[in-house]
C-alpha cells in the first residue's frame, strides 16, 4: 500500500479511545469535598483502583476512600494495549541486569501476582475479556534474531512464527506462552472500581487533590472545596506527580499513539492464521505491540515514544498525525493480506517513565504516604504488586517485597530542562538508528553501563 493511501486511512479514523468508546463506560461518579477515612487513595487508574481492592480484602473494617480527578480509567489505564503481563521488572534483561541476585524471586512474584489477577477477575465476576493467551515476540531485521537465542529451547524459525500469525515480515520468534494475558483494561478497570464499591470502598470522581499537607497523626488533602482528612494515603497518580517532589523528578511523560482497526471479516481472520490470540511484540528499540480485540479489531500502538519540552502533559498531545500515519505505514506493511482493512479508532495516552524501566516506590509526609509510579508501560499486571507494596510500607511491617532491592532503591532522576529534552532526543534517534544498523553507538553504550534509559 502507498504511504499516501495509509496516511489516508489513518487520518480517516476517529480521534477516540477505543476501549473507552464503550456503552459499557459507568455514569460518572458524583465527587466529594470534605471526608474523614483511614485510607485516602489518589488516582483511580490500576494502580488505585488495586490499592483500594486490596486495602479492603487485607483489612475489611478500614474506610477507605478513592478520588480520581477525571473518570476511573480516564488515563493510562483505559489508553492502553491490554498487554497484562507477569513481568515486574520489564522483561528479563532488565531486570537480571539490575537485580541478578533477586530476579528468580522477582520472577516467581510476577507470576503469583499474575495468576492472582486472573484469580480476582473470576472472584468478583468481571467481564473483561481476560485471556491467558502469552506473548509473541517477533524479528523482523536479521540482527535482532540473535537476540532471540536461536540454540535454546522454544526458538521459532520464521516458517514457526508464521504458522502462529502471518506475516511475510517475521524471520524468527519466541511465545511466553505464560507470561502474558490479553484484557480489556478499561472493563477491567471499571469491574475492579465495582468490586471495590462491593466491599465498602467510596469512589468519587471529578474530585481534584491539589495538596498534601501532614497535620499530626492525620494527612490533609486539599481539594477545590474542602479537605479530605485521612490517617494514611496512597498516592496512585502515576505521570501526574507534582504533589511529590522526590517522585517527580525521577518520571517524565511520554505519549504513546496507538490505532485500532474496523473488524476484520472472517476471511481477514483467516488469512493471519491467528488461532491462539496472542499478543505480539517486536524486537526493535522503537517497538510495535499489537492483538486482537473480542470483536477481532487489530490494537497496533508503539514505536513513537514522544516526549515533549518541560515535561509537559496536554491532552493536545493525545492525537499527533503525523505518529499515526507512521504506524499506519508500518501495520500494512506487516499485513499487506490487510490492505482493504480500515482504522476505526486513533488515540494517544501519558505514560510514566523512569530511567530503570519499571516501577519505583516510597513513602512520604513521614510514612504516612505510599506512592508507585514508574511503570514504563507495564502498569496493567505490575500495579497489582505495586499496591500490596505500598500497603506493606504503610504497615511499617517488614514482609518479602518490603525487603526487595527493587523495592529500596530509587532510579537516578532526570536532569533538568533542557538538558533532560536534549537527552531524551539524542536517545530516540541513536535507538532508531540502532535498529537500522543493529549496532548500538557510543551514546546508547554509555547508558547501558550506567543502568540508564528511556523507553515506553
């Protein structure tokens, strides 16, 4: 297909999120002023919605209350690929390297934390489309075949990998056949926020916290009308983490753009072979994630991570044509079987990233604050773990994740603007060349030795 024709069709699909386009999305919560509770729980993305879930199931008699200032799964949570994956530590590689010594532990935990969700859909009745179906990562350039270990067990040659999905682009691949689940994240999302309202937990939306201020025994949280006065608070805000300085300067913003397709006749279907629904991923710096939907849409988001001057986070970002039309390039010529498929959707989503790659942790207000974020685009299984940690901190008690390196230590921070933007670009365009060339230059080198990145 010609790039003009893909930029077409790409600028012909709606500027919507695909999962939240959805007569399925709850009506708005009213939102709340003034309260008095034992646990305060900013965010109502995964990360507090699980928080508040699992406050409730460890300690059924805490009140426990969660604000979210747009709608539950507004952001990150509903904008999403659906990718639940078991890994915490953002894949192997990373995490071996940063934690050698603990990894099989952190390994195990992610999938029990895994397995736990899937367990927690089935408990409360949520219908979310969870499927255990794995990961297939996929070569398309022949230097990145090496990296999928050719002499070990469950390497695919290119005729294995297409007999799971066709595509004349793959050369090589490998299926974590465990490791992943495919969901819709905002049903998921939205059955967790019912699950949580059935043991008590008060949900209010369009409710804004604009300070955190330690009185005593007690954390204030100012919101525009009145004050939320709560004994403990979990803060679940991910990106948005201005009300915590050591947090922020350790995360920036950065958008991924993502495009849905109509739904594939049966014929389309049939013609990719792919029987077993698994999410796929390539191999690049500049990486494509894809799956299919329930009513078998194509989700094809990535490649583009964009960051934007001064941190800035602007719902302006959210459609960006010229990643889009790109994405919509590379998806037929992925599936050239597809040429007569047509988008239906195009949207974009704030991702918080850090320079290790997967989630941080912390207390703040002296221990009366929990806070994750960091997620680097692993939020949907990781945010799970992440609550149960930050309830283990506010706990003062010592436990298995409490103990973790991951757990103690923090990422370096980013610099300030502009060498923070400067850095951000230079990494971007040797990552691409990279790619290209399969070599990764005196730059990238230098990140890898000192455990520093950027990714989505």
């Amino acid at each position: 297909m010609s790039p003009t024709r893909a930029h077409a069709l790409a600028d012909a699909a709606a500027p919507e999120v695909l999962w939240l386009d959805s007569v399925r999305r709850p009506a708005p919560r009213p939102p709340v002023v003034e309260a008095d509770v034992d646990l305060l729980v900013v965010g109502g993305g995964f990360t507090g919605l699980w928080a508040a879930l699992r406050a409730k199931e460890r300690h059924p008699d805490r009140s426990v209350l969660l604000v979210e200032r747009d709608r539950i799964a507004e952001q990150a949570t509903g904008r999403n690929g659906g990718f639940c994956e078991a890994s915490l530590t953002h894949g192997e590689a990373n995490g071996r390297e940063r934690w050698p010594d603990e990894y099989d532990a952190l390994e195990e935990m992610g999938l029990a934390n895994l397995d736990e969700i899937e367990a927690a859909v089935a408990r409360y009745g949520i219908d979310c489309d969870f499927r255990r179906t794995g990961q297939l990562t996929v070569a398309t350039r022949a230097h990145e075949v090496e990296v999928l270990e050719p002499t070990t067990d469950g390497f695919l040659d290119a005729a294995a990998v297409r007999g799971l999905v066709d595509s004349p682009t793959y050369l090589a691949g490998r299926l974590d056949a465990e490791g992943c689940a495919m969901v819709d994240p905002a049903r998921l999302a939205w059955g967790l926020a019912g699950a949580a309202e059935s043991l008590g937990v008060v949900i209010a939306e369009g409710t804004s916290v604009t300070r955190l201020r330690r009185r005593g025994d007690v954390v204030e949280a100012s919101t525009p009308g009145g004050t939320i006065r709560a004994g403990q608070v979990v803060m679940a805000t991910n990106a948005f983490t201005s009300l915590l300085r050591t947090a922020r300067r350790r995360v920036v913003p950065v958008y991924d753009h993502v495009l849905a397709t109509e739904p594939l006749s049966p014929a389309q279907l049939a013609s990719l072979g792919w029987e077993s629904r698994c999410g796929v991923a390539d191999s690049g710096n500049l990486f494509h994630y894809y799956r299919l939907t329930e009513d078998d849409r194509i989700l094809w988001g990535g490649y583009d991570a964009v960051y934007h001057f001064g941190r800035s986070i602007d719902p302006a970002h959210e459609q960006r044509p010229q990643t889009h039309r790109v994405l919509a390039e590379h998806f037929y010529e992925t599936f050239p079987q597809l040429e007569d498929l047509a988008f239906s959707h195009r949207w974009g989503g704030v991702i918080d990233t850090c320079t290790r790659f997967c989630a941080f942790f912390g207390l703040a207000k002296r221990g009366r604050v929990a806070y994750a974020t960091g997620f680097t685009g692993l939020g949907v299984g990781a945010s799970r773990f992440a609550a149960d940690v930050m309830l283990d901190l506010l706990s003062g008690e010592e436990t298995e994740r409490t103990r973790l390196a991951m757990v103690r230590e923090k990422p370096l921070p980013f610099p300030p603007e502009p060498i923070a933007w400067i850095g951000i670009q230079l990494t971007t365009r040797a990552a691409a060349r990279a790619d290209v060339t399969g070599r990764r230059n005196l730059w990238l080198r230098t990140l890898d030795r000192l455990g520093l990145g950027f990714d989505s």
